[in-house]
C-alpha cells in the first residue's frame, strides 16, 4: 500500500525499492490457504441441492397419498350423473349418496312474486312529483281473492317517509329500494310515459306485500298524491296500484307425488336431488339419475398419474449414467433408494380385499417394462361393470390389519409413513438442514481465520520489504562511498 511522507514528499509502496512483490505473494499464499473455505462452499451448494430435491420428492409423495385417499374414499364410488328429457323444462344436480333411477316431474306453476304497477299515462317520467306522507309495507300472503291479507310470520311493518325533498317518482323508487322492506321498486317508461313498478324481493305465496299511505293532503284513498301508492287487493277503494301478478309457490308432481317451495328450486324433497324447475309442463319430464363411473376412472388417472410422477423422479435422480460416467444427484443416497425399493415393491403384490379383483393388472392398471403404471381402458372397462367388486379392490379398509386392505389404502398408509414427522423424508430433510447449519458456522469460522493469517502474511512480508529496502539503500551508500574514495585518491580516471 503506497504511503506519503510527510517530512520528505516522497511516495513509497510495498515492494518499492525491495523488489518485492508483497501483494502477489500474499495473493497467491491466501489462494492457497483459501482452498478449504471452497470446498466448504461448493459442499454447501450440494447440501442445498440435495436439500431441494427432498423438497420436490416430499410434493410428490404428498400427491400421491392424495391420489391414493381418493382411491379409498367411499364418495367416489357414489357420484352419479343426471339426464333430463327437456332440459328448459326441468333440471336436476344430484350429490354423492343420490338414489339411482327415474324421476318423472311434471310442474304446474312456477314460483312468482307480487308484482303490481302504477296506472298507465299517470305520470310523464321519472322526475314526475307523486306527493308527500308516508308509505307502509308489509309482506304477507292474499287469499285467492285477495280480499283477505295475513301478515308474514317474523315480518313488521316497514315505514317509509316521503317529504318534500323525496316525492318525486325516481326518489320514491329510491327510498322504498332502501328501506329494505321486501319490495323492490323501478321505473318502467314507454310511450304512455312512466310507471312505478313494486315487486316482492323474493318469491312464494307468503311473500306477497300491501302497501297503505298516510297523504299528507289529508285523503289517503283518492286517486291523487301520495295515496296513487296503495294498494290493499281487491278491497274496493282502496287500490290505487294495479295488480299485474300475485306471489306463488312453485307447485309440481315428482313420481305423482306432490310437491311445493317457494322458489323454483326442489332441494331434497328427494334424497341427494335438486330440481331446478323452468316452465310449466303439461307432461312429464323425465330425469334420469345413474352412477357416475367418469369420476372413478378420473381417480384412477390421478392416481396412476401421480405414481409415474413419483417414479419418474426417482428414477431421474438415483440413476448411474455408464455412457458419461455421471451419477445423478441421489445416486447412492440409502433414504432415497429406500423410498424407490418401497414405492416398486407395493405395485405386484395382491389383495385380498376383492375375490375378483386381486392386483392392480386385474383391474387394468399395469406396470410397464420401465417401471411406470399405463391404464388399459378396455381391461377397466371390464371392471366398471363390476363396480361393487372394483370398490373393494380399491377402497376395502381392514380395521384389523391389512391384509384385506384395498390398494387406495395400501399407498396412502406408506405415503403416511414416508411423511410422517418420524419418516423417511422429513428425517432427512433435517439431516440435511443441520449439516448446512454446521457447513455455514465451518465458513464463517474459517472465514475469520483467514481474514487473521493475510492481515498477519501482509504484515510480515510489509516487515521484509522495509528490511530489504533498508539493505538496498545501505548498499547503494557504501557502493558510493567507495567510488568517492577511490575518486579522491586518483587510482581511477574517469577516461
């Protein structure tokens, strides 16, 4: 390091005047002394290597017990699908546990709600003044006249103020949508001009609505202000509103029963069914529910998927490659190949949870020369004809052991144990994580050692160069002190 002296001017550096190369020397010594902090580092770089590998094989093995829950999973073997003969008529959804067979619906009316309007040509549009005073809602259910109104059980009377600032046919509209009072309000315009349309917010027969007003004109049953806004059925002279439809349950017939809701959906008046009713139909339409074998050839897809995943990874990372004298990053790893030899080892081996179906080729999973599952479509086929047979073989659940274990459950109880915070994979995982840990405190005390031998190696080779400098310059001095003694002398001339 080059230094000025404050007494002379002159600059001097390591090196300089010695001849001696402390930066290089001490470069190429640090170089050496270096190289067990690079190992250090590269053996770190494997750990964390390794580290993610386990991370990817840990997934894996988590989708495979997945898979392999499915398998075993009684649900799966009791999804059915639903068919309907006129599907703008009647649909059907059908839930796992749905009772197979036909379903002849025929729907004779549709669930409405109340719905009545302004007279036409009353009101020119939206900004039209209607009066002031007071609305008063309350749902509830007519009787088929509509003479007789019985209030909702758990309703009350919704009280709606209209007051100067309000009593125009927008602002109306307004104030009854946000009192949320079971009516719903708009404005309907034409060439006759504007109308104040009220509807039940929901449908069925006890969601019907009156509607009675305190007119601040001080009549609250003429045909003008605020009293325009009533309506009380058919009771004469005291409608002003005009009835357009009345509040209905749905009503129909499933099998020739019966059957009402104050939507147009039927859930469960048939077990693990919803009827989603359209229109009114004068015949039946016929929905037919059958088991829903798709969704048991989906899970064993999944499943064959996630095992040739599982496998193919392990396969990838413990291989030898004799061509380039290569071994995979796992290669020889015991807890790895331990897992391999498990997952190969459980594919032939048969159950006796089904007489019929006994290894996993008889149900038309095989395995293939390079260890991978492939599903033969025609050899499952076979065994979906045979559904009660195939869930046993796949989700038979022994409570004494497992020996009539179907195959589900045999794969999801080693995935269980492989991840279990006991097992092969997280046992590893934090093999793995201490030796990092270790290998980081190894660097870092090596790191310090190293930062202490170049402070010390530029310290001592700063010393040999001022030494050896010192030398020169002494050298230099007796050299010259000898050339002016023998100049003085005249035993020399210069010619």
């Amino acid at each position: 390091m080059a230094t000025l002296s404050s007494t002379t001017g002159t600059i001097s550096s390591a090196g300089i005047g010695s001849g001696l190369d402390v930066n290089s020397i001490v470069t190429q010594l640090m170089a050496v002394e270096r190289q067990p902090l690079g190992r250090l580092q590269g053996s770190a770089v494997g750990l964390q290597t390794q580290l993610s590998a386990y991370g990817q094989l840990q997934s894996l093995v988590s989708s495979l017990q997945d898979a392999s829950r499915a398998l075993h999973t009684p649900g799966t073997f009791k999804q059915s699908g639903v068919t309907t003969s006129d599907a703008t008529g009647v649909t059907a959804t059908s839930a796992a546990g749905a009772v197979l067979g036909s379903y002849a619906v025929v729907v004779s009316d549709l669930a409405a709600g109340q719905s009545v309007v302004s007279p036409a040509g009353q009101y020119v549009d939206g900004t039209s003044v209607i009066g002031t005073g007071s609305l008063t809602i309350r749902s509830g259910t007519w009787d088929a006249g509509r003479t007789t109104f019985t209030p909702k059980t758990g309703s009350a009377d919704a009280t709606i103020v209209i007051g100067a600032a309000d009593n125009t046919l927008e602002k109306v509209r307004d104030k009854i949508n946000g009192a949320n009072a079971g009516v719903v309000a708009s404005i309907v315009t034409d060439s006759n001009g504007a109308r104040l349309s009220l509807q039940s917010s929901e449908t069925g027969a006890h969601n019907g609505f009156r509607v009675t007003v305190a007119d601040s004109d001080g009549d609250s049953t003429d045909n003008a202000g605020l009293s325009r806004l009533a309506y009380n059925g058919a009771i004469a002279g005291t409608s002003q509103l005009v009835f357009a439809r009345a509040a209905a349950d749905a009503t129909a017939t499933i099998n020739g029963i019966a059957v009402s809701a104050t939507t147009n959906t039927l859930a469960n008046v048939v077990e693990g069914m919803t009827f989603s009713l359209g229109k009114v139909s004068a015949t039946a339409v016929n929905v037919n529910v059958t088991r829903n074998t798709e969704v048991v050839k989906t899970t064993i897809a999944g499943f064959v998927t996630a095992y040739n995943a599982l496998h193919g990874f392990l396969a990838a990372t413990t291989k030898y490659d004799v061509a380039t004298k290569q071994a995979s990053l796992l290669q020889g790893d015991g807890t790895t190949n331990g897992i391999f030899n498990q997952l190969r080892t459980m594919v032939s081996p048969a159950s006796g949870a089904s007489p019929v179906f006994q290894t996993l080729s008889s149900i038309g999973v095989r395995l293939q020369r390079d260890g991978t599952l492939k599903v033969d479509d025609a050899a499952l086929g076979t065994a979906m004809a045979n559904l009660p047979e195939l869930q046993k073989a796949l989700a038979s659940v022994d409570p004494t052991g497992d020996a009539t274990d179907g195959f589900g459950k045999r794969f999801a109880e080693w995935a269980d144990r492989v991840l279990a915070s006991d097992g092969a994979i997280p046992g590893k995982t934090k093999t793995l994580q201490s030796r990092i840990a270790a290998n980081q405190k190894d660097q870092a005390a090596l790191a310090d050692r190293l930062e202490a031998t170049e402070a010390r190696l530029r310290a001592q080779y700063s010393a040999l160069d001022a030494t050896m400098a010192k030398a020169n310059a002494l050298s230099k001095y007796v050299q010259q002190q000898f050339y002016n003694l023998k100049q003085g002398s005249g035993l020399y001339n210069d010619d």
